[in-house]
C-alpha cells in the first residue's frame, strides 16, 4: 500500500511471510537456565561516538555452570566475534535472537563483540534528535526482550549480576546510569554495580542538562534534554523536595536504607511507559518536565510517579521477582506505597483522590475483559505475553487489595512482614510464596482466603443495588467463579448517613437504617470510600436522583466514587447514556475539581456521546460553557473547562478566533498545548488541511507539536490523510513511537465513519504483518491505536471477530484485539439496550 492509495481502492492482502523474528524466553527455558548457571559479573564496552545508526558492544560475561548446553541472548546488526572460554565460535550459529553454548562445569568466560542498533520505538538503545537544537540523546530500556539488542545478556529477571560499563561517547555528552560514572571527555566508566536483573540495566547519554543535589547522604540527580533546561529548573526544587520526602518515609517504614548509591532521576525523550525503576538511575518520560500550563492532577500524577518508581527500590530492585507470573510483586506495592507515601508526607494529600479517577476505572476495565488474570500468577508463559500483564490489573487492582490487607493486619504486621521478606532475599529473587511466609513469620495468621479470592481468582464482581428488595446483589464471573466478602458502605444522598455492611453472600440485605425513610429523591452510592474492589451498578432512582443530588456533593472522595459507580454501571449497560448526559449538565456548571472535568472528558467523548440522543454534544458545550463563565482568570479549572468548550464545540468560526487569540476568556494563554488542540478541533471538522498544519509544525517544530501534528493529521476527514496514516501502521513511512501511536488515535474519529470503514477490512488484512514491522512494546501498542475503534456496528465487528481465532497473530497482539473487541461488543450492548429512534 502507498501513502497515497485512496481508502476507496480494493482491500490489500497481507504481506508474504518473513523469517521468523527472535524468540521470547519462555519460563520453562529460564528455569532451565537459572539451574544451570550462576552469573559472576558482566562488563560491557559500548562505543557510541563512532555512528548515527548502531554502536559497537563488546560484553564479557563470567559465571558459573554445572556443565552443558544453553543459550546466550544476543540481537545484533551484524555479530563480529564470539568466543567462550577463549574458543571463538562460529558466528553464524546465532538464531532468532540466541546464540548456542555448550559450557564446561566450574567457571566460564563469554565474550562478544557485536554491533547493535540504535532504535526508535523506546526499547534498546533508543537515539532521539531534538527538533528544536539537532542535538542527539540516547537512552537504554533493557526491559522485556529489549537488553539483547545493546549487549550479549542472559536475559531473564532471576540470573542477577553486578555490572561494569565502559562508554566510550561524543566529548560534549555526559553518562549517567545504575552506578556513579566516572571520567569526561568522552570516556567514562560506571560500576561495578550491586547485582542487578538485566532489565533494569539502564544507561543515559547525550548532552543532557543536569542538575544535583543531595539528601540523607544520597548523592541525587535531575536530567533532561538542553531544550527542556528551563522547564526542569522551575520544576526542580518541587522534584528534589518531593524525593527526600519520600526517602524519609520509605527509610522509616522499612528500617532498611536506599542501597544503590546516587539517585539520578533522568527525563527523557518517546519513553513508553510512565517510567522505569532501574536502580541508581530512574528514567522517566519527559512530557513530565512541564513546558506548557498543567493542571494540580498532572502534577499529583508526577508526583505519584515519583514515589511509585521509589517504592519500587525496595519492591523490585533489593527483591526482583523470580518470573513475570509475579509480578504484583513489583507494581502492586509499588503503586499502592507510592499513593500513601505521597498523601502521607508529600504536598499533595489529595493523592488518593487523585488515583480514584486516574486509576480505578483502568483497573476495573481491565479485569473485565476477556484477558483478565489474576494479580498473582498471572500465568506469564514468556516476557513479551508478560509485557501486557503490565494493566490495571497488576497496578490498581492489586494495590486496592493491599490497601485492604494493610488495613487489616494494621502497620506492625504488614511492614514487619515486608522488611522480612527484603531482609531474607536481599539482592536476589523471591515468589509470592516467600512473601506470605515473612507475613505469617510477622504474626499474620492465615490469609489463604485473601490468597485463593483476591489474588489468585480473576474478575471483578458485579455488585448490584437493587432497591424495590432492598439488597445488594454480588455476581462473580461465569468464568472465574469466586466467594469473595466486600467490606463497604452504602451513603444515602442527600441527607449523608452512611452505613457498614459486607456482603458476603449473592444477596446481602441493606441495614435498616440504610432504607428508613428513603423517596425517589434518595441515591444510594455503594462504596463512597472504595474500601473494596468491585463493579458498582446504581439502581435507576438513584441515578436519576443524582440529577438534583450532585451538584451539592462537595466531598472529593465521593465525587470520584460516584462517578466510578456511574462509569461501572455504564459499563455492564446498566444506565441510559441519556442519564450520564443529564448528570454532566447538572454538574458540570459547579464543578469544583479538574480531576473531574479531564478524567471524564475522554470516557464522555470516545462511549458516551456516540450512544445518547442527537444534540448531547451541544448539551455538553452549553454546560461546559456555563463552567467556563464562572472560573476565575488563571484557575486551573478555566484551563479544564476550555478544553471541554474546545472538544465539544463545532463552531468552525470561533475556533478560528481563538486560534488567532482573539476572545479568549480573560486569563487562558494560548500556549502550544491549547493551540494545537485547537487545530486538532478544526481537522476533525474539516476545516483546515495538511499543508497548514504543516505550516504549524515548521512555525514550532518540538517533539510535542511533531506528535500533535501526527495526531491532526491523521484527524482529517480525508482519504488522503487516512491513508497518510496506515503508511505508519503497516511500516511503509518509518516514525517514532509518538508519532506512530499518535497518527492511530487520530485516524479513527466519530463521524469520519464513510471515510475510514474500508480500513477496518484493511486492518484485518495487514494486522498479522506488524510483527515483522514493528517489535517488543510497540507490536501490541499499535494493534490498539490503530483497532477500528470509531467502528462499534454489527457489520464491523463480524469482520473483526475472526481475529480472535487468529494464530498467525503474535500473541500480545492478539490480547490487545481481543480486549478491544471486548469494548466495541459493550459499546453495541450500551445501545441494544438503550435504542435511540
């Protein structure tokens, strides 16, 4: 297919298959390997100075063996040399990513001399230019399949080893990584490092603007690109702050002190996830730099991201894991210590509020889709299946559930048990298993029950109000039948009295007092303070009372339950679009919190919208509007509320204007951020076009305008721009990670639907070739940006359904398509079951 192929032309077939790409470590090979060999020490030469497009690594490996064959992980360009105790082999033996060894009992040496690839997705050695300066940056996420392609490892969590690098880099770059580098002028070394998993092993190079500081003894660090140095200044006694805070609290949770020397928490470019944990060196997406106008949740949401990848020093990098079935381990105590240490000694003691919006939905969503897992042994049969146990299952479920374990066994036996577990394992590898065991040592008791219901069943269970019987109705899924107690409240609204219950069994009657005196004008909400884990679905009086009850609802912790009640029964197409519409009106005219506005906008716009009654758009620009008049000049909640008036507006004229910065509301700056949301408003609609989105682009050419130009772009109602896009998708035009998701959340747009329905044949025949086109994170990041999502119709979806079945798929690709094949099949029931005439 050609970029400019029109959308009208014949379905294209899918490509002829290719060689095979590189295995992923399955956990049955890694336990033959760890019982096999014990790694003494790496140490790695990488010459980054010498080209643009790949860099030479030399790695030599010490380690232990008890005699026979196995397999080093190794993704090279080109493989120069490899020779095992001082025996060069033969080069092409190398296969899918492994390169056979046939070792000798005692001590071994492995030494291989490769060149390896630059990348541009965010994994390996990711090399990144800077629109702004030309300068050029790199950075190493070894995570999940990915340290292979920057040097020759055995490549699985529980063979750890200290390391030693050696980096050979342009006179002007500085290098920071998991220990202290030493040297300058072009030549540094770091190391040797306490024993680390390799994907972990981080290193960060380029000329980068940093900053220090110290606190506690710890040497601590602040970097990111030259182009971002202002922004980061503002920001950086807020950063240094917020760790010593946290350091302080972990320190005196835990009794137990940060071991890996210097804290350097490095920004940088097209990283995938939110952040990555390495010891010594944290690496962070750099969008949380700040160089626009942000709200007090993005800055909770950095915050809470600083404390998650601190917590995880202790949860992941003292005690790793021994396989990816555990990896709770990690993220769970990670997300739920990060929360608490943030609303416990940071400035932001909202925090938990904060996470109720940002996080429950995304953890509930997930653990009711076909591909939900258990928190624990979430049956990872290898890393890259592994890769997308990385959800909302493994970080906001599970944290849930630890919150309600620290509750109950209380601070003296939940932490004691903790500091157990790092002291009995530290530096090495522990299960799930062990854990248990230091909690019991601690004076736990059994908690088999927690265990068997909570963290090895998947699924949530619904709970239904059903208020004409006045019980609470609990259903677990067919599929994952569980015997779970939820230990909750019921509020009533608007008189605020609140009573306990669990319920334990399929129908728990409501206390007496709960139902004394209730009318129509009465809502009940289950779970106001999210003590349990639950789908919530609110009978209809209360979310009709809800209309009148809402708006004086000044609790943020409510407000956010609320709407998670609402949003769960949406979900399960237990309430009438047309009622959420009703709230949002009612609401959104007093709105008292931005989390609000920007956590519902995106759940609003993309199932909600699509499903009500023609005009609910214009209702929501009307309230939105009314929101807008009542914010003070320079209040986040102005920000908020604009962009609502911007999404919701088809106003082609005004658009216009404030494009041009003429009648804006007093105290809203124009800034990159607003300006291309607005363009990306105008190419919805139709009224702009690619070359004057281009002309933005060449007026501020950033990282963040390339990726908002991709996202524009692609939003055009045009076949020219839809076929702009799947250029991306299927590889014909090579972009970065940003801009490749980007250009697929843009292509599908509401109301484009004449436009883009020849590409949902299109993305049926070119799905099963991404794998040989795009690899590791990306392959699933793709099936899902680019899934016709704008597309929920019975014609559609018989056309995607047989790509459940599909083998041919890699299996993180065919997860993706099934869970949002799952969503398409709620959104067609959300409408069954309301049908708009």
């Amino acid at each position: 297919m050609s970029a400019t192929q029109s959308p009208s032309s014949p379905p294209i077939p899918p490509s002829p298959p290719s060689p095979p790409g590189p295995l992923s470590l399955r956990q049955t090979e890694a336990q033959q390997r760890f019982d096999l060999l014990a790694v003494t020490s790496y140490d790695v030469s990488l010459d980054l100075a010498s080209s643009e497009e790949t860099f030479t690594s030399v790695t030599r490996i010490e380690f232990e063996s008890a005699g026979g064959t196995t397999f080093v992980d190794l993704k090279p360009t080109h493989l120069a040399a490899v020779r095992l105790n001082d025996e060069s082999l033969d080069v092409g033996l190398l296969a899918r990513g492994r390169f056979p060894l046939d070792t000798v009992a005692g001590a071994n040496v492995l030494v291989v001399e490769a060149t390896m690839p630059f990348r541009n997705d965010g994994e390996g050695l990711h090399r990144h230019v800077d629109p702004v300066d030309g300068k050029a940056y790199v950075y190493a996420m070894s995570f999940m399949d990915a340290a292979p392609t920057i040097f020759a490892c055995f490549d699985q969590p529980d063979l750890k080893a200290p390391y030693t690098w050696h980096v050979r880099a342009p006179e002007d770059w500085i290098v920071v990584g998991n220990a202290p580098a030493t040297g300058g002028d072009g030549e540094w070394e770091l190391g040797p490092t306490q024993p680390l998993s390799t994907y972990f092993v981080t290193l960060v190079a380029g000329p980068y603007h940093l900053l220090r500081s110290e606190h506690d003894g710890i040497p601590l660090g602040l970097s990111c690109r030259a182009s971002l140095a202002e922004a980061l200044d503002a920001d950086a006694d807020e950063l240094f702050e917020m760790t010593g805070q946290c350091f302080d609290e972990f320190h005196r949770l835990f009794g137990i002190r940060y071991p890996f020397g210097d804290y350097h928490q490095a920004f940088v470019p097209e990283f995938n996830a939110g952040a990555m944990e390495n010891p010594g060196c944290v690496t962070f997406r750099d969008q949380l730099v700040f160089d626009t106008r942000v709200t007090r949740g993005m800055r909770i949401q950095r915050a809470t991201t600083v404390a998650h990848e601190m917590a995880h020093q202790w949860f992941g990098n003292i005690v790793t894991p021994k396989w990816w079935d555990d990896l709770w381990l990690n993220e769970s105590f990670a997300e739920y210590m990060g929360n608490r240490v943030t609303a416990e000694v940071t400035r932001y003691d909202d925090a938990w509020t904060h996470v109720s919006w940002s996080r429950r939905q995304w953890g509930l969503g997930a653990d009711q889709k076909p591909s939900t897992h258990p928190v624990a042994g979430n049956g990872a049969e290898d890393a890259l299946l592994a890769l997308q146990n990385f959800d909302g299952i493994s970080y906001a479920k599970g944290s849930s559930i630890l919150k309600q374990l620290a509750t109950s066994l209380g601070d003296e036996v939940f932490f004691s048990g903790a500091v157990d577990h790092f002291t009995s394992n530290r530096f090495g590898n522990a299960t799930m298993h062990d854990l248990f065991a230091s909690w019991e040592r601690a004076g736990a008791g059994d908690l088999s029950g927690v265990t068997e219901q909570w963290l090895r069943t998947a699924g949530a269970d619904v709970i239904r109000l059903d208020r004409d019987r006045g019980v609470l109705e609990r259903r677990s899924p067919a599929a994952h039948p569980a015997d779970r107690t939820h230990r909750l409240a019921v509020l009533r609204l608007p008189d605020g009295r609140e009573s306990g219950l669990d319920v334990s069994s399929d129908e728990t009657p409501l206390p007496d007092d709960a139902l004394a005196g209730i009318d129509g004008a009465t809502a009940l909400v289950i779970d106001p303070r999210e003590e349990s884990w639950g789908v919530y679905v609110p009978d209809a009086t209360t979310v009709r009372a809800l209309v009148d009850v809402l708006p004086g609802v000044t609790d943020t912790r409510v407000q956010a339950a609320i709407w998670n009640n609402v949003k769960s029964g949406f979900s399960v197409a237990g309430i009438d679009p047309d009622a959420v519409i009703d709230l949002l009106e009612a609401r959104l005219p007093v709105e008292d919190t931005e989390d609000t506005l920007r956590q519902t906008k995106p759940w609003v716009m993309g199932e909600v919208v699509p499903a009500a009654s023609t005009g609910a758009l214009a209702r929501l620009h009307a309230a939105a509007l009314g929101r807008l008049a009542e914010t003070r000049a320079g209040d986040e909640l102005q920000l908020s509320s604009f962009r609502w008036v911007v999404s919701t507006t088809d106003d082609l004229a005004r658009l216009h204007e404030w494009l041009a910065g003429s009648g804006l509301p007093g105290g809203i700056d124009l800034d990159v951020d607003l300006r291309w949301r607005l363009l990306t408003q105008l190419a919805v609609l139709g009224d702009t076009d690619h070359a004057t989105l281009d002309a933005a682009l060449a007026d501020e050419t950033t990282v963040f305008t390339q990726v908002m130009h991709s996202r524009a772009v692609a939003s055009l109602p045009t076949p020219e721009a839809k076929a702009w896009a799947w250029a991306r998708f299927t590889g014909e035009v090579s972009v970065a990670n940003y801009e490749l998701e980007a250009a697929g959340r843009g292509l599908w747009r509401a109301g484009h639907e004449d436009v883009t329905r020849p590409y949902v044949e299109r993305y049926v025949a070119d799905l099963a070739g991404i794998a040989e086109v795009h690899s590791g994170w990306m392959q699933a990041v793709v099936a899902e940006a680019y899934f016709p999502a704008s597309h929920a119709d019975e014609d559609s979806l018989a056309l995607l359904r047989p790509l459940v079945d599909d083998d041919a798929l890699p299996g993180a690709v065919r997860r993706r398509v099934v869970d949002q094949l799952d969503t398409a099949e709620r959104k067609l029931a959300v409408r069954a079951a309301f049908p708009r005439s």
